[in-house]
C-alpha cells in the first residue's frame, strides 16, 4: 500500500497540471460553437491513454459528440473486463457574473480546485485515468482486462452516445462499469450509489368546450376543463401518496432490510430538510422514510399546470382547455414504456364527462440498479476502505443517470459508481471545485479498484 | 289600445332617426379619451327627458362617468314610484376590421339597425324614453311616479354609480326599477328575467419548497404544490357536480315549482347546445336540469391556473409555487361575502400537508332576484301581451348585472327586466344591431308598462 501512496505523492503536482490543463479546454457539448473543443477534450484524453499503453485508442464517431474508446485486454480470460466510462464534457458556465473565478481558467484555493468541470466530470474521469496509469506504472500490467469510454456529450445529449452503446454491444461487452460522477453523500461519508430511478414523463391536455365561455352564461352547464384537471390530478395519488394507477407498483423491487439499513447508517436530515425548504412538513407515501421514498420508490410530480387565465385580476372565463406535464421516476426493475402505458390507460378511466385527453409521451429513461450483494460492489467499498480509510455506505439516489440504464440493458452489466464528488462542489453551478485530496485519494482508490475487481470471480 | 298603435306609427321615422343620432356619440367608457362622448350622450338623453316635460333633469357627477337623473313626480301618493334605469355608454367598437358597416355611423338593412349601441344598450334606453314621450303626448301625464337614472359606465364600470346608489337611496327610492336591457330567449320567446347570480371571486396560491427543485434529487421527498394544487381543487366539487364546502347551499332559495315550470316551457335546448360547444355531454349538479343549474343554483368554475414550467418538451422541476383562480356564481339569498368567507376557510381546512395557502378575494357580487309572484312581474307580463302579442316567459340568468343588486340592497326595489333585445344582436361584438319592429313595438310595450305598474297596489 505504500508503493502506491508515494507514487501518487510524487506525482501530485503533475495530476493538478493535467486538471488545470483539462479544464482549460472549453468542452461545453451544449454550445455548437465549442463542438471542437468537446472533439478537443476527446483528443486529450485519447492522448493520455496512449501514453499509458492502451491500445486501439482514438475517438469514436456518434452521431453526436465524439466518444473516446481505448483497451487494455491482456489480463487474460479468467478475469473479468471492466468498462472504465467517464465524460469529457462539461455544462455551460451561465451565469458567468456569479463566477468569484473565471471558469476556464482554474484556480487552486482552499485546497480545491476551482473551475467549471473540475469535479464533474474532468477531476473524477482523471481520477480513473491516472488510476490506471499507476497500476500500469507500479505493476507493469492492469489486474483485469479494461475498456475505457468516455462520452462527449453527457451534459448535453442527443442521445447518440447511448444508441452507440447498444449499437456496439459487441466493443463495449464487459463484466461491470466503473464510473466516477456521484458525489459522496456528505464530506465524512463516501456512499457508492447502487441504484438510480428512471423516468415515465407524460403531458396531458384537457379539452372541454370548442370555445372560452362566459362562466355566468354557462357556469352550471358544462364541465369545466381546469376543474376537470384538478379531479385527474387529485385521482393519481391518494392522501398517502400512494399512487392510484393500477399495477404501477406491481415490478418495483421491495427494499431489502440490508438497503433499509445502510440507508439508515446515512442518517434521517429530515429537520434540515424542511429548514432548507422552507416547509412545515416533508410529505410522501406514507410508510417510507424520506430516503426510502426518494431512492427506493417511484414517485409522481406534476411539473407544470396551465389554462384560462392567468393575468392580474378577475377573468369570468371557462378555458376551452387546460394541460399539465407529470412524470414518475420509476425504480429498479419498473419498465419506463410499462408505465406510460398504465398512466394512459388510468387517464382515460378517470377522465371526468364532458371534457377529452390528449396524452403525449414526453419522455422514458430506464431505472438502474445493481443487487446490493453484488461482488463488483463488494470491491468497491474495499477500495473506498484502503483510498480514504473510511467504509463507503450503499446509496441510491432519487435521479437519473441515462447510460447507465443503457449499460445494463445493451451490455448487461452493472453500473459500480465509485464517485468522489462532494455536494459542496457546485457541479453544474458557478464555482464549481474539486477538492485536491479526492484527486490524490481518488486516484488511490482506483488504483486498489482494479485490484479488488480482478478478485471477483467471473 | 289603437291610440298607442297609430302614435308610433306616426312616428316611426323620428325614432330611428333618433337612435342614429344617439349611436353616432362615441360614448366608449372604457376609452379614457372619449370621456366627453360619453357626457354628452347623457346630455342628449337629458335633453329628451326635459322636452318630455321631467322635471330636476341634469347630469349627477358619480366620480366616474356621469349619470342623468329626471323626475316627474305628480302621479300621487298613492301611486307607486318606478325608477326607470338605462345606460347610455357602450362597449368599445374593437375588433374594427370584423365590423361590415361602421361602428358608429350606423345602417338600416333587413329590417335592423347596426352600429355600436344599436341594442345595447340605445336602442333599448330609447324604447323606454319614448315610452315616457307617449304617455305624456296621449295621456297628458305619467300613470305614475316616474324617476329615471341613465348610467354612464355601466360598459367600463368603476363602481363609481353603483356606490353613487347606495350614496343617494333617498333621491333614488322607489317601489321598482324598470330596465330594458335584457335579450330574450329566442327571437319568438319574449322573457322577463326574474333573478341573476352573484358572484364570489378567489385566488389561490399554494406553496411549497422555498425554491424550485430537481424532481429527481426532491421527488417523494416533499408536497409538490401543483399536485397539491389539483387536491385542492378536487376537493371543492364532488362527482356529481355538489360543491362540498359546508354551508355553501345554507342560504340558496330553492326554485319553486312554478319556476321550474316556465324553464321547462323555454324548452331543453341540451342537444344544441352539445352541438354548438363540441362536448360529448353536459355536466352539472345532478338532479337538476341545465337551465336549472344555470339559472337557479350557484357554480364552481376554475377560471384560471399557473404553476412550473408550462413550455415545450420536458422540465423535471418541483416548482415552489402554483395558483388557480376561482368563482361561484352565487344565486338569490346568497351572500357573497360570507361565500368568500367559507370558501377560505375550507380551503385552508383540505390544504394538504407540506404547503401553504394565500388566499385573496378579488370580486363579490350579490345576486339578485324578483319574487316570480311580484305583482310588478306580472304587470311586465301583461305589457309584452299588448306590445308583442306574446305572453312573456318568466326566466332567470346565469350571469351578473350588479346594478340590480344596489337597486335591491340600497333601494330595496324589485329590477323589472323588460328587454327587447335578440341573442342575434351582436352585442359587445362587431356588427351589432337592434330589430327596428322591436324598437317600435318596445315603445308600445313600456307604454303598456307603465299603465300596468299604476295598477299595483303600493
């Protein structure tokens, strides 16, 4: 172990070189001006993979922004292949005047490293490549075979990158997915994520009359659609926040007691959650914790309601029609198209007289998760343990993260998410900052990752 | 009966060439700019009552728009006292380039007037002032007490002239109130509306989290205001159209069996209606007809409603806040205020858990009605006979004319609403018109009126 740690104390200076200069490249895949810079950062990295030794390096076209794809299969067929993935791309800089640093051009401060993209993904995705770079340089060889791919557009996707995944299965093929881009649950508790939740998102327009009516002329005589709406609404969930739709829970996987648990270990925020909202009360399906609920259950929020009129003072109008948008993020083992397809059929049923529903499906994004038991996990924590000193509790989180739905479904193999993020990072915000001694660490961690992987048997 | 006949007659081109004079002044409440239209369409009614022979005849200043006032008193004590009410502003010509004749330099064809006013509310103000005319012409005096009071904003109100009535009871008191301002039912069914409603007017405002959040990161863990929001809503109606909130029907006068009747001889108009509006069906209160629940039980209608993100494709956002607006179409004997006032507190007794209510009143109406026994109603029934040839059904409306309300409240007077206007007169639209024979035939029927009004017992 202290091979390990002296090497990555020698190279420290190098590492924060390379970050500074990774973040310097402009790879912002939501702006069409800076797609070479995306190409640019794809190149870079190909560069350093290079140097390590991989081979068939080199940048992969999409459709989208390119992705990078590099492998090191020498391990031999006994041990398992691990697809190292990370993304190149970083989020727009907006608003740029609430930057205390320029965003491109990263300062160290505090011990972290200020710049966009300095956690997410640039510093964590180093964290991966100078891993390998350090098993490669102390070892001689990598403990098991490695694909590495790394997205150009994961913060603003087309979705060409997953329809590469499932279009390249065969490339791709491996036992387990390692990927740095999770943040820790807070700064004293390292969490692996094992789970995220998908996505069914609907849009419903509720139409009654042809025109908008005068509601002295006709209040009394017709259904009202933005009355009509709030009856739908009001019918998808019950006062417990159960939702109404029949067999909308029938494929979700219960928590096992040992996920309870670990969720518990996290400890109950619940006070400093309704501080931090404002709220009297948190409030969901009644029999759940706060964190049961959110990454555990599948949930139901109406994200945006609109109709008649909405202008200052009074307005005697029935709405021809109104609309809502509404998604369920759906857990592990839920099918996305499944429960479209419920939410559809359930509208129809309720749809009050007098009014008809146009539904649109907006959008699906498959749940993931790997079995809590799992032996890639099972290393991970191991790893966590020799890189921090610390044990990493097993989390799931309420989002998405598309690919790695993909990764299971094309490949069939679990997502490890092995982040080193903090929530205090900023990602996606002004200030983004990643702290140096998850750089240095996280690159300890990952260099003891692939040796606990090669242990799993395949 | 003759005598009436041959005096308008005689006079016919005199009274259209008034009308066209009077729909000439531009007088448009609603336009700042043509405030002195609007007083000097109350000089011109002002200079007609004077020559009819009233008596105090000017322009009362209200702090809005001016109204006229003229009285001619000398019917006797034991006669009763009529407060003939009209209004001789108009609505604004918009949209101009819908109109075929010009707004305001109107035209004969097939038998009617167009131009702006031509009905309403002119043509019909005319029918009662040379209804006046013709009295005193054939008879030589009034059958009895008659004051008049024309209002000036009753288009673009400001509530100047209603509080101008409650200001001035004493110069204004009278046994009844006869308007001519009303349409009938169809163009062969005269009606006499007996009753409109009134009106409670709210906005809702329902909070949530302090700011808006990520539906993943949040989602199960917090009340999402907008589907708090459709709760709310479901709750204020049950299925069968009932409004749930207690003692909201305390104070409704149920509809007598007689008035059930003289709906049901309008007809059942459910089938056109269907057709007109493109509803597979009407809905309402059960256990009621349509014109029933129009006309003679209260509302509920949403008229408006705000909240997330409401543009194109997906947003996964928990917003912070939503809003509806929201009424009751009160009927007679409700009290708008306390409406509002049990409206709030059932509101804040369903708020869900984890969100806040505002709540802002921002209109009240009081209802109006006639009792269908009132001798003066059938005095008006009478009328339509001599003037039409046709027994005039009792009905009610949907819809407000709060003015009726402040003659009930501050004068305690019945509104006698003989209206000779057609729902084919486009009124508040372009090319709005008024029938002449109805303008003939209204100067003879309020003729009759009056003579019938002498023979109520004070």
């Amino acid at each position: 172990m202290t091979a390990i740690r002296d090497y990555v104390e020698q190279n420290k200076e190098r590492y924060l070189r390379s970050l500074i200069d990774f973040v310097k490249i402009q790879s912002v895949s939501a702006d069409p001006k800076r797609a070479n810079e995306v190409r640019r950062a794809g190149q870079w990295t190909a560069d350093i993979l290079k140097n390590i030794g991989f081979e068939n390096v080199g940048l992969k076209e999409t459709g989208g922004h390119p992705a990078v794809y590099g492998e090191w299969l020498k391990a031999g067929t006994d041990k398992p292949t691990i697809l190292c993935y990370g993304h190149t791309d970083v989020q727009p800089e907006d608003p740029m005047e609430k930057w205390t640093t320029p965003p491109f051009d990263p300062v160290v401060k505090n011990g972290n490293l200020y710049g966009r993209g300095a956690d997410d993904n640039k510093g964590q995705c180093l964290t991966q490549l100078f891993g390998l770079e350090a098993l490669m340089k102390l070892d001689g060889k990598l403990p098991v075979n490695v694909k590495v791919f790394l997205e150009g557009e994961e913060e603003g996707g087309t979705g060409a990158t997953e329809k590469f995944v499932f279009d390249n299965a065969k490339l791709l093929a491996c036992d387990a997915v390692a990927i740095s881009d999770t943040a820790w649950h807070s700064a004293e508790m390292p969490t692996i994520v094992t789970s995220l939740r998908g996505m069914a998102y609907l849009e419903v327009i509720v139409r009654g009359p042809s025109r908008d009516l005068h509601s002295g002329v006709y209040g009394g005589k017709v259904q009202n659609p933005l009355n009509a709406m709030g009856k739908i609404i009001a019918k998808i969930q019950d006062e417990n926040g159960v939702v109404q739709i029949p067999g909308f829970y029938d494929d979700v996987v219960p928590l096992s007691d040992k996920e309870k648990a670990e969720f518990r270990a996290v400890g109950d925020e619940d006070e400093w959650l309704k501080k931090d909202l404002g709220v009297k009360a948190l409030w969901g399906e009644k029999g759940y914790t706060t964190l049961e609920r959110n990454w555990g259950r599948p949930s139901c929020d109406v994200h945006g309601i609109w109709g008649g009129y909405a202008g200052k003072g009074t307005k005697t109008v029935i709405a021809a029609e109104g609309g809502f948008k509404i998604s369920s993020r759906i857990v592990a083992n839920q099918d996305p198209e499944k429960i479209a397809k419920l939410y559809e059929e359930y509208l129809k049923k309720i749809c009050p007289p007098g009014v008809t529903l146009e539904i649109k499906v907006l959008h699906l994004a498959y749940p993931m998760m790997v079995p809590i038991d799992s032996p890639f996990l099972e290393a991970a924590a191991t790893a966590f343990e020799k890189g921090f000193g610390k044990r990493a509790r097993m989390v799931r989180e309420g989002a998405s993260i598309p690919i790695t739905a993909a990764f299971l479904r094309a490949l069939k193999a679990p997502s490890i998410m092995v982040g080193y993020g903090l929530n205090s990072d900023n990602i996606h915000s002004p200030d983004e900052c990643f702290p140096l001694d998850h750089l240095y660490n996280g690159i300890v961690t990952n260099y003891h990752l692939y040796h606990e992987f090669a242990r799993v048997k395949k």
